[in-house]
C-alpha cells in the first residue's frame, strides 16, 4: 500500500480526545456507503504523466475524494486546499495524513478539467447511480422529467461581439450560452434536464444544454428504459410518445395541454392534478443542485466546464 493513504502518527495522536464533530460522522457515513473502487479506476485513466515525464499526479483517491468535498461543501479550488489544511475531519475523508502536504488548488483544479475533456464526469455518475441501484435504492416506478434555466453569470452577447470574439476569443468570457424566452421573460445561458426516480428522489439520467433547445429534445436522454410510468409537465406532451407508452404499458403521465379552441375537459384537469402531484418530486433535486450544491449560477465560463458542475452536483 502507498504509504501516503496510510495513518501517520500525527493522526493516531489526534484520533485519541473521542470527540466527534458533525462534520466527521456524516463524512464517515458517506465514505462507508460508497464503493470507492470503481471511482479510482475511473480517475486513474487520467493519472499519468506527459509525454515528456515530469510530475506524477497526486494519488487519486486524495483527488477524487477532494472533489466530493468541494461539491458538498461547494468550496472553490483555494478554498478546497485550505479547508484539506485547517481541517482534520476533510483530511481524514480524503485519506490526506497529517504529515503529507496538501496539492495546491492547481492540481485539484487541472484534474477536475481532465475529467470533464475526456468524458469521465458522466462515467463516476453512472457508477455512482450504479451503486445506488445496486443497493436498491431506486424504485423504478417511474421517472419525472424536468429541466431547469441555469442563467450565464456572463452577460447575455450580441452577434457582432460573438463574431468579434470568434476571431479573437477570450477564455474571460462565455460564448456557448444562449437565449431563451419562458413567461415572457429572456434568459441566457443553460438548462439542466433530469431524469429523477418516483417515490426515492433520486436523479437516475441527466443532460445539459444550452438554453434555446427545447425541452422535450432531452426527454429519451432522460429514460432509463425499466419505467413503468413517465411524469413530465407540459413541455413534454407528444402525440406518438404517448402511443409508444401506451404500447410499453408505461403510464404515460406527462400533463395535458389546451390548445386554441379545444379547452381541457373536467377529466383531464383532474388527471393532470393528480399526475402534477408526482411530478413535484422533480422540485427536490432542482433546489438542492441549485442552493445547496451552488449551481444557481453557470460561473464557468465554456458549457463543458458548467456540465460538469452540474453532474457532480
């Protein structure tokens, strides 16, 4: 074993007042539920030095783990190194003895980039979902779909500044949002789209786009293909999409929507009350990647970077 994931004596010291802080319980029951394993040989496929040789990687389970504390905590990079400096309880989580330095921001800043270009945030996502389902966690019941506007903190670009930056781009400023209109309000940047679990709130599906594409582009992105009902609001209602759940024998539960001189029936407004109920799950997820999770904003400044914000929320 890498001496470096081993107790120090330093650590052994400071293991023996028995105090326990909040923080240390709830970070142990995270790092006991989570087979971190798989994790690692995600993160690994990246560890690995230049063509020209230089400086290792740090180990991986120190970055993986650095990153789980920095969304949880929703630290940015200086603050994630100091917080691994001053706090015993972090360090302990992240497997950092007492007596190795703690990697620069850089460093969890550079890996957290080489996740996000080679496609490797939506894997640890996957095995994580993996898990949860493995330990019956998800009920499959049925999905809720949704989407939510992540606005740019960027303001919104006009064409000749988009033609300007095209010629001379500029990594300050973010040229992948767009627009979009909803209750005649405008707005720039992203959405978020989510499929989450009926009954468990669990988000089983995701995918990030720009703001203008709509909704219901996302909605077979969002599938996990074992449903056996299907809630979305009234973005999502197709014709054919709810011939081919009924053909599954999927409840198709997605809210009805009028149109010009065809008002819905008593029937129907009932059905979409009782249908709206559930698809309140999707509530829960939203406010927690947004408030909790610090996702209220797009900060970053190209869609790749922002998805993988909104992933590891």
């Amino acid at each position: 074993m890498d001496k470096r994931h081993q107790l120090s004596i330093l650590d052994q010291w400071a293991s023996q007042s028995g105090q326990v802080s909040r923080s240390t319980e709830r970070l142990a029951e995270i790092a006991e539920w989570i087979n971190w394993d798989p994790l690692y040989e995600i993160g690994r496929r990246i560890d690995k030095t230049g063509p020209q040789g230089g400086q290792p990687r740090k180990p991986v389970r120190w970055m993986i783990r650095g990153l789980f504390l920095q969304h949880l905590y929703q630290l940015s990079d200086p603050q994630l190194e100091d917080q691994l400096i001053d706090r015993l309880s972090f360090r302990r989580f992240a497997g950092l003895p007492l007596d190795q330095k703690v990697p620069d921001f850089s460093t969890f800043w550079r890996f957290r980039e080489a996740l996000a270009e080679q496609g490797l945030v939506e894997e640890l996502f996957t095995q994580i979902t993996r898990q949860l389902e493995d330990k019956g966690l998800i009920l499959k019941r049925g999905t809720v779909v949704d989407a939510t506007i992540i606005e740019s903190a960027n303001r919104p670009l006009s064409d000749e500044k988009r033609q300007e930056l095209a010629e001379d781009p500029s990594v300050q400023i973010d040229t992948d949002a767009d627009a979009t209109q909803k209750g005649g309000t405008h707005y720039f940047g992203y959405k978020g789209h989510i499929g989450v679990d009926v009954g468990s709130k669990l988000i089983r599906q995701v995918s990030f786009t720009k703001a203008s594409p709509h909704d219901s582009t996302q909605i077979e992105k969002l599938l996990s293909g074992d449903e056996r009902a299907l809630f979305g609001d009234k973005a999502y209602p197709s014709k054919d999409f709810k011939i081919q759940c009924r053909e599954e024998r999927i409840y198709y539960g997605i809210l009805e929507k009028a149109y010009r001189n065809t008002p819905l029936s008593d029937s129907q407004k009932a059905r979409n009350e009782r249908n709206r109920r559930v698809r309140r799950y999707v509530e829960h997820p939203f406010g927690a990647i947004k408030q909790r999770y610090g996702m209220g904003l797009a900060k970053a400044k190209t869609k790749l970077r922002n998805k993988a914000r909104f992933i590891m929320s």
